[in-house]
C-alpha cells in the first residue's frame, strides 16, 4: 500500500483472519478495501499518539491514527473485534492515553466490540 515501511497484515488461520495494522494511519479506502477482500475478525489497530499537540498531526496522518481515527479505520474494515495496540508506548505513558482511548471508545459506543489490554494482558474472543 505504501512505499514506506508502514506496514500491515492480514493472517489467516483455518476460518479465523486477524488483522494487524501496523504503523498506519487512517486512509479510508485502503481501510474499506481490507474489508471488501478479507472476512477480518479481529483488527489489532494503532493508536497514538493520543492527545497530541498539532505539531503532531502531520505525523498521526502518515502512521498513525487518532483514537477516532482508529475506530473508523476499525468500522471500515468490517472487523468484528478491535483491539487498539500502540498507544501509551513512546509520547506518554498508558495511564495518560488510555482514557483518552476509552472517551473516544465510548463517544463511538463501541464497548462490546473494542477491547483495550494492559500491557501484558490477554482476552479471549469467543465466536
């Protein structure tokens, strides 16, 4: 998709497809063409960085997604599940992103579908 190393995958094991984002921002088409072509049932998408001064904006825009941004690259591609991954890693510690996650998660009503994990935590999705 793009000539940088921003790059992302889409895995498939027997009828289970995961997708992992990797360092992307949210580009609409790209987003509902992932969608179209695969059946994804959980989407590990960046967020970050959250909250940011506009200075950052041109950054988030190329790599990195907002935490809005984030849910209509979720919503777009049709996942079942989202798991927001990145955040809370290098500009600010989890405890100062993650609310700003979980507002954006909420303004979005998307509780039931987005799970966000502590470092180190695990989840299990149940079809």
């Amino acid at each position: 998709w793009h000539r940088r190393s921003h790059t992302g995958w889409v895995i498939e094991v027997g009828e289970r497809t995961v997708y992992f984002a990797g360092d992307t921002g949210y580009i609409a088409a790209q987003a509902r063409a992932i969608g179209q072509r695969f059946r994804i049932d959980v989407g590990l998408i960046p967020v970050g960085p959250a909250g940011r001064a506009h200075w950052l904006e041109r950054l988030r825009a190329e790599v990195h997604a907002s935490p809005d941004a984030a849910l209509d690259l979720f919503r777009d591609t049709g996942a079942q599940w989202m798991v927001p991954i990145h955040f809370g890693t290098f500009f600010a510690p989890p405890d100062r992103e993650r609310p700003l996650v979980e507002a954006a998660i909420a303004r979005h009503h998307l509780e039931r579908w987005v799970r966000v994990l502590a470092i180190g935590e695990t989840t299990t999705f149940l079809y």
